[in-house]
C-alpha cells in the first residue's frame, strides 16, 4: 500500500512557515537574524551613549537599517533621487544622514502642553517640520542622532514616547478623538488603550513580532477597524451591556483583507488580556520565513476566525470568551470635521490641514489657540486632521478663526477634506513619486475647478495618495485610490503617475476599490482625471447616493 502523502507534505508546510509555536525558532530571514542577535529595545542605549557622540558614521548597519525603527527612527531619503532609480538603488546610496522620527501618540491624545513641546522640539531640532498621519502620529524629519538624548528628555519629560512607533512592534494604538466626550459613543475605550500601553510597550515579551501590529480601539466606528491586526469595535451586549466585538486579521498593502469578527464580547476592563492573547498568538504562529507573509491576516486568512479564537481561548486565555453580536454599522464614514457637542454641554472643533502637513511653528500655535479659547486637550485623527477639544460656546467662532489663519479649516471644501497622502519621495526611501505637495496643489486645483459642485456634495470624496505600492495612505479604501509609480505619458516618456482605484471605502461600503486595469494617470493630469471622475459622479449620482456606492 502506497504510504499517505498527506503527513510529510503538512510537516513541510508548517516548517516553511517559520512558526516558533511549532518548533521552528532559526532565524530564516536578515530581519529575524537581527530580532535574535539582538532585542531591538536595546538599541536605545547605544544611541546614547555611542551613536549620538560618535555621530551617523559610527553607527551599526544592523541597528541604522533595523533596530533604530523600534524608537521610531528611520533613515530619510536623500534629497534629489528620482523615483524611477529608487528600485535600483543599494539601501547605503538611498540613506541620507538624516531621520524621520515617529511619536507614538496612542489614541491621538495630547494635552496643549504636550503640543507645545511636539511643536518647540520641532522648531529646534526638525527644520520646524511635522506632520499628523494617518495612525495619530506626529513625524518629524531632518532628525540628526546627535539631537536625540536632548528629544528624548523632552518628550519623556512631558510623557510622550517614540518607543515602537516602528518596527515589528505593537504599534501605536488608534482610538476616537471624540473618545470620552462623544455624545453617540457606545463606551469610552482610552482606559483599555492606557492600560496596554502602560503595560505592553516596551515589553520585552513582544518586541520581536513576526511583523508590526496594528491595533484600534473605540467606541465609534472612526478608527478603520476593519483593516487592523486587532480591533476593538464598541457594541452593546443584550445581556451584558456596552463592551467590543473583536476583529482580527484586517490588513492593506499589496494583499488587503477585511478583518474578521472572532463573534466575541468583551467587557472595557478585559480589553488588555484578550489583546495580549491575540498578539501572543501572532507572536507563536505567525509566519516568519517570508516577510510579505509575516503579517497576521495570512494567518488568519490560512485558520479563520473560528481556529483563532479556539486557539486563543485555549492556549492563552484559558477561557471561554463571551460569544457577542456585531456592531450596527455606521451609514455614513465619521470625520469629525467641524463643530459638534461633546456630552458636557461643550463643544470639539475639527480641522483640517492638507494631508496632514503641519509645521512645528503651527503646532505651537494651535496648543496656544486652543488654551485661549478654555482647551487644555487636542486630538489627532486617522484622517491626519485635528481636533480641539472642550471648546465653551463662546470661544468657538474666535478659535475658528484663528485655526483658519493658520491653515486649518473648519469648514473646508469636500477635497481638502478627504484628501490623505504617505509621505512620498521627499523623505521617503520606497517612494517612487511625490504625494503630499501634489496633494496641496490638487486641493488647491479642485476648489477653482469644482467649486461649481462643491455645496453639493455631503459627504467629503476621498482621495489618498500614496508614493508606492505599500498603502501607508489606505488608497483601498478611497473613493479614488492613487498608488504611485512610473508611468508613460503621451509622448512615450517615462513620468510620475498613478495607478488608479475606484470606489473603496469602509463603514457601510467596507471593500477595496477596484484597481482599473491599465487605468493609470501621468501626476500632471491628475487635476483633470479626479474632475472628471467627480463630475461624472456628481451628474449620474442618485439622491443621498455616496460615491463608494
Ligand atoms: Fe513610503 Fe510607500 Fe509608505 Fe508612501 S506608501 S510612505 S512611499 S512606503
């Protein structure tokens, strides 16, 4: 009798994989040989003590190119590579001697003092530049190593951290800026965010992940919950009251996914043991031996969710979870764009940079805008925008006017509103084109363009921009999606483009967009293209119709 196939092919199969739970612990690729070689966390005391005296050149390729991002440091770009060579390019020809530095900012949270010092640090030490992102980060750029026992002791100082706001890490944790204040929020989740960045970060249990891990946390749903690793969803229990329904294996980049409901409760208080569990399991089962496929939704794509949470269950938790309902999905996607009141009879102001691009000068003056009119706290947004919060009555006309006159709008056009961007060739050392200055003037374009259709229009079309094939600007998940790369124009020559994705969005329309086969735009007809595709939706559109659907 021939013998069965099916064992050995399994065995093969798991050992491919790279699992630590199954036994596999040899390093299989340079980045998991450098997570063993050393714990990444340990590079923050090199930097101060070698690093930042012996300046860019005495540092370690294994710490400049791998360790350094687990403190929220990465190489720029040097300036004036185009991006059709960046492809061509050995990492040590891409690497300018200057760093993009992340805060971790978990919930978007900061008060105005916080704020100021974001903005001071900016001005002194990062040619006065910041930018919000699309995680409720702030980044700063032109970072020399020198500078960074100095940041350090300010942020920390003032209790803010760029500790994993990079690297295979739990990364900084999203939460709703209306988080707390909400008048329509099931529960308040920023003491479950506290608790696990209080608990977990820095943890040396969890700093050498297969990959980065994604979590979100809120009680609305304005957190893009559904593309996250782990997502804590506010739902209300018929039994047990307001808690989260789970979601895991949620994801973009070149293989986006959905996350999937593990059809489990969770009480506020629980929240940090069952986010320790999942990533555990992502620890132990994740795929290490390739690193496009270390991310957690291949495994949970390989298991589904019914696997997951047994095993969750199971090994980690040691308990069944409460099986739950799913939350009542939002009809239309939340910004917090504008004035809205808050629970207290207060009131939270919305406002809207282009793509996120702020200044340190800016920032300093927001922080001082927002303690004139009675605020002491500020928000990020996933949607790079800003939010000032606890705002009497009385003082919102003169802090919308003095937000206006720094470039922050309250009421801004749909574009301005909608539109994201990555940060791009300017700093970044993947990008192939240029995103938040061709963002700045694409807004600027539309307001004249379409300013005919404008008023028309409730919700805001969403356009993200991104410099490459990664998705750091969610273009899945736009209304019009652009991914950056070389393409050919008119006359044959090769230029910055975009492909373009049509119609994604998430809420109500959760899905990606559809990538159009050969539809792609050369950077300099992009006005053209996003004012036809938004006349044609604007003439063909059917009353209260949005534009995903
Ligand atoms: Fe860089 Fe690409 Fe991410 Fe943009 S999408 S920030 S170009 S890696």
């Amino acid at each position: 009798m021939a013998p069965p196939t099916t064992t050995p092919k399994r065995a093969k199969q798991r050992r491919g994989e790279g699992q630590w739970a199954l036994g596999y612990r040899e390093p299989l690729n340079p980045n998991e040989r450098s997570k063993k070689d050393d714990n990444p966390l340990n590079v923050r005391a090199r930097i101060e003590t070698i690093y930042a005296k012996g300046g860019f050149d005495s540092i370690d390729p294994a710490d400049l190119r791998g360790r350094f991002r687990w403190f929220g440091l990465y190489t720029q770009r040097k300036p004036g590579i185009d991006g059709g060579r960046t492809a061509t390019l050995e990492p040590e020809e891409l690497d300018d001697e200057y760093f993009m530095l992340r805060i971790r900012i978990d919930g978007g949270a900061v008060t105005t003092e916080q704020l100021a010092i974001i903005g001071e640090i900016s001005q002194t030490y990062a040619r006065d530049t910041a930018d919000i992102t699309d995680r409720q980060n702030i980044q700063y750029h032109w970072i020399r190593i020198e500078d960074m026992p100095a940041i350090w002791d300010k942020l920390e100082g003032a209790g803010m951290t760029t500790m994993e706001a990079c690297g295979d890490s739990p990364r900084v944790i999203l939460g709703s800026p209306v988080a707390g204040i909400a008048e329509n929020e099931v529960l308040d989740g920023t003491p479950a965010i506290d608790r696990i960045k209080d608990t977990y970060v820095g943890d040396k249990a969890f700093s050498n992940l297969p990959r980065k891990f994604k979590t979100a946390i809120s009680g609305i749903q304005d957190v893009a919950h559904e593309i996250h690793d782990v997502a804590f969803v506010g739902v209300v229990h018929p039994e047990h009251g307001p808690g989260f329904d789970v979601w895991v294996g949620g994801g973009l980049s070149t293989n986006p996914m959905i996350g999937q409901r593990l059809g489990a409760w969770v009480p506020l208080d629980e929240v940090p043991d069952v986010w320790a569990g999942v990533i555990s399991v992502f620890r132990d089962y994740g795929y290490r031996r390739l690193r496009h496929r270390a991310r957690i939704k291949f495994l949970v794509a390989d298991w589904g969710p019914e696997k997951f949470r047994e095993i969750l269950e199971s090994k980690y938790l040691g308990r069944a979870l409460v099986d739950g309902p799913a939350p009542k999905v939002l009809d239309r996607p939340v910004d917090h764009i504008g004035v809205y009141p808050q629970k207290d009879g207060k009131f939270y102001v919305g406002a809207a940079p282009i793509a996120g691009r702020v200044s340190g000068s800016v920032l300093v003056e927001v922080a001082k805008a927002a303690e004139r009119a009675g605020s002491r706290r500020v928000r990020f947004t996933p949607q790079q925008k800003l939010l000032v919060l606890d705002v009497p009555e009385g003082d919102v006309p003169g802090l919308k006017a003095e937000l206006g006159k720094l470039g922050l709008q309250v009421d801004p056009s749909p574009w301005r509103r909608g539109v994201m961007a990555c940060t791009g060739i300017e700093f970044c050392k993947l990008a192939i084109v240029e995103t938040k200055a061709r963002a700045a003037d694409l807004v600027a374009a539309l307001e004249t363009r379409l300013a005919d259709v404008q008023a028309g229009i409730a919700d805001p079309v969403t356009v993200h921009i991104n410099g490459c094939p990664n998705s750091c600007a969610r273009i899945q998940t736009a209304d019009i999606g652009l991914k950056g790369q070389i393409v050919t124009d008119g006359d044959g020559n090769q230029v910055e483009g975009f492909q373009v994705h049509l119609g994604g969005g998430l809420g109500l329309d959760a899905g990606f967009g559809r990538k159009l086969r050969g539809h792609k735009v050369t950077a300099t007809e992009l006005a053209d293209y996003v004012e036809r595709v938004v006349r044609n939706y604007v003439k063909q559109r059917t009353e209260g119709e949005r534009f995903a659907q």
